[in-house]
C-alpha cells in the first residue's frame, strides 16, 4: 500500500472513529441512571398525554392529547382524523391523594380542533399551545379561569380568544407569558412539520431533515411576540436563542429566564432586558444537567426551577421507533426519568443541578411542577400523572 493510501485510510478511520465516539456520547449509549426515591412517587392512571401542567392555586390544569397517535399515527391515522384532545383539572383530595376531571371548553368553536402542548397562566388566563394543523393551523387558546363550578368542581374555563402564530405546524413548544400582551414561545424542531403531520409517506423528506438539524444545525429560537388589542399577533425570533432545539422556559417573575436545550442537555440562564420598546435577552450562563430536559416549572414558594428530564436519548428513539411502528408506547423499565431542580441563587454562579426523583414507572416524564405537598409529574405519550411526596 502507497504511503497516500496508508494516509487516506488512517484519516478514514479516525474520522469514522470520531463520529462513532460522538453518536455514543449523543445516545448515552454507557450512560447508566439510577434510580432516585422511585418509592414516594406514585403513579394514577387516567389521563392520556398530560404534556405540560400549570399549578393554579393549587389546583393542577394539564392538557390531554393521544400525541402518539397525532404524530406517530402516520399513513393508517390521517392527521384530520385524530380525536381532540382536553384540559384536566387535578384536584387534591388530601395532602397525600389527587382526583382528577375533564374540564368543558366552554364557547371553544366547534369548527377548530383542539391538541394541547405548552401552557402558561398569566394571571387569571390559561394560555394553550394548540397544533391544530389543517383546522385551525398554530395558535394560542386563551381561556378565562373561573371558580368555581359545582358541575365541574372548583375551576371552569371560558374560551375568551385565539392568537394566531406563524403557521409552522407542531414546531412550538412551550410558552411563557411575560405580560398582557408579551408572550416568549419556544421552537423545539426545524424544520416544522407539514399540514399533513409528520411521520407518513409524504412527510419522509422532511422527517429525514428534521433529525439532521436535530443534531448538528442550529435552527430554533424562542420567539418574542406581542399582541394588539385585536389580539393579532407578530412575532420575532431572538437571535441569541438560537439551538438545535429549545424546548421548557420558565422565569423567576422578575427578570431571570431559564430554556432547555435537551440536545446539549443544559439549561442556559437569561437576563430579560427592554430594547426600544420590546423584551430582548442578555446570556448569563450555562447549566449543564446531564439529562434531556423537556419543561421548566417555577415554584415562587421554593424559588426553585423544576426540570422533568429523562435519562438516554437513546431509550427516547426506542420509544419513538415503538410509536411509529405499533401506534402505542407500553411501559419500559429501562426508561428511566424523573425531576431535576435548580434552585435560584443571589449569585448565579452557585446554581446548580440536583436530582430529587428518578422513576421507571412514568415513560418518557415531560414536566414536574411543585405543589404545597407534593411535585406532579406527566408525560406526553402515556396515559397517567406521577404523584411524588417530599
């Protein structure tokens, strides 16, 4: 063999060696997680998909969707055909004990349909991501919460209005409201998916592309948007946000943002700031977790920033190949994941992360959101919420 070739070949194999080593490192494929106060947390079947879950005076508000089959259902589930999803109340029977009921949308148009993602309270109106996709496109649901209704139990919700976002379906994420008219929305694919869903024979391309940004191309924001009394909305990507994917947002209700970057699996800490008029974003620092993060939850009682995470990226693409070829996700005992909390220092410096729960009972855990007595946990894919004591 030539000296050129030896050289070739040797580039070849540490080039392939590289990229191999940075796949193992992106899929946790070593990465062992043990199990964290698994025995205080109790899960209670019931309700389907609750993504994201807002704490309302002590009530629980989450939404419900079949995720599973909105984005997995493919060719054999046209998007259209997808039932609508709902918003739960969890009620807290004892100290220890929740209950749970669907809540009527009550005015929400009939002709719009309805699967909830991200949501956010501001003061006394729940916000609500809704992909709704060929009925109704990307928007915002904004509902009045009342109490209380002796049907309903001790929340109603009144449909008051819709913000229309920028028509890039299934890509927005989780939504924070800064103000009356101040929204910060977060971005956690590029590209977005088609009016047709994601996952079926027309969307392959797409699909294909949206797993190599994914992982190498920074092509997702939060998004500042502001709304006039018309309840139109215009909105603008913040630059220095930009990421493979930012996912939960939260703030401290003064001027500290925390944005989940699962990819890097890290929070990155912001200083929310006015520019000519509008919210802009100063970087603060990095927090690296060590887990895939989905939602942030603030808890002013604690002062304290709640992460629901999950262990491996790669029990993540097992779970998704499952979905996608069986249409359902059953429990995995290898899917570990649970609550991560950042507690908020005079000196930012000194935050730093701390496990408080890691569980093999709820699949895939998206939010953990801090009550007087315990944290509740929820998970898009799977039907149950994750009840865990101090």
């Amino acid at each position: 063999m030539s000296k050129g070739c030896l050289f070739f070949c040797s580039l070849f194999i540490l080039g392939f060696s590289f990229v191999t080593y940075q796949l193992i490192l992106f899929i946790d494929l070593l990465k062992e997680n043990p199990l964290v106060q698994p025995e205080k947390c109790t899960l209670v079947r019931g309700i389907m998909g609750p993504e994201d879950i807002v704490n309302w005076h002590g009530i629980g508000l989450t939404g419900s969707d079949d995720r599973v089959k909105l984005w997995y259902g493919g060719d054999k589930t046209p998007i259209e055909q997808v039932p609508n999803g709902a918003i739960y109340a969890i009620y807290p029977s004892n100290e220890t004990q929740i209950s749970f009921k669907q809540l009527k949308l009550h005015n929400f148009p009939e002709e719009i349909a309805f699967h909830p993602h991200g949501m956010a309270l501001y003061p006394h109106k729940l916000y609500v991501i809704n992909h709704a996709y060929s009925k109704g496109g990307e928007r915002i649901e904004v509902f009045d919460t009342e109490c209380c209704d002796g049907s309903e139990g001790q929340v109603k919700l009144i449909y008051n209005h819709s913000l229309i976002l920028p028509q890039r379906f299934g890509a927005f994420n989780d939504i924070l409201t800064i103000s009356e008219n101040e929204i910060l929305i977060t971005e956690w694919i590029s590209p977005p998916h088609s009016v047709k869903g994601t996952h079926n024979s027309e969307t392959i391309w797409l699909d294909l592309q949206r797993v190599f940004n994914l992982i190498f191309v920074k092509k997702t924001h939060v998004n500042y948007c502001k709304s006039n009394e018309k309840h139109e909305l215009t909105c603008k990507e913040l630059e220095i946000t930009a990421h493979q994917s930012n996912n939960g947002i939260a703030y401290d209700r003064k001027d500290l943002l925390i944005v989940a970057k699962p990819t890097e699996k890290k929070v990155v800490l912001y200083r929310i700031v006015e520019k000519n008029g509008d919210k802009d974003l100063v970087y603060l620092r990095d927090i690296v977790v060590n887990f895939v993060i989905d939602n942030i939850d603030y808890d002013p009682d604690t002062n304290t920033f709640y992460l629901g995470v999950f262990g491996r990226t790669l029990d993540f693409l097992i779970a998704e190949y499952e979905m996608w070829t069986t249409g359902e996700l059953t429990s995995n005992d290898a899917m570990k994941s649970g609550v991560v909390a950042i507690k908020i220092e005079e000196n930012i410096d000194n935050m730093k992360p701390e496990v408080l729960y890691f569980q093999k009972e709820l699949n895939g855990v998206s939010v953990a959101t801090k009550f007087k007595d315990y944290i509740l946990m929820g998970s898009p894919f799977v039907d149950g919420i994750s009840v865990c004591l101090p």
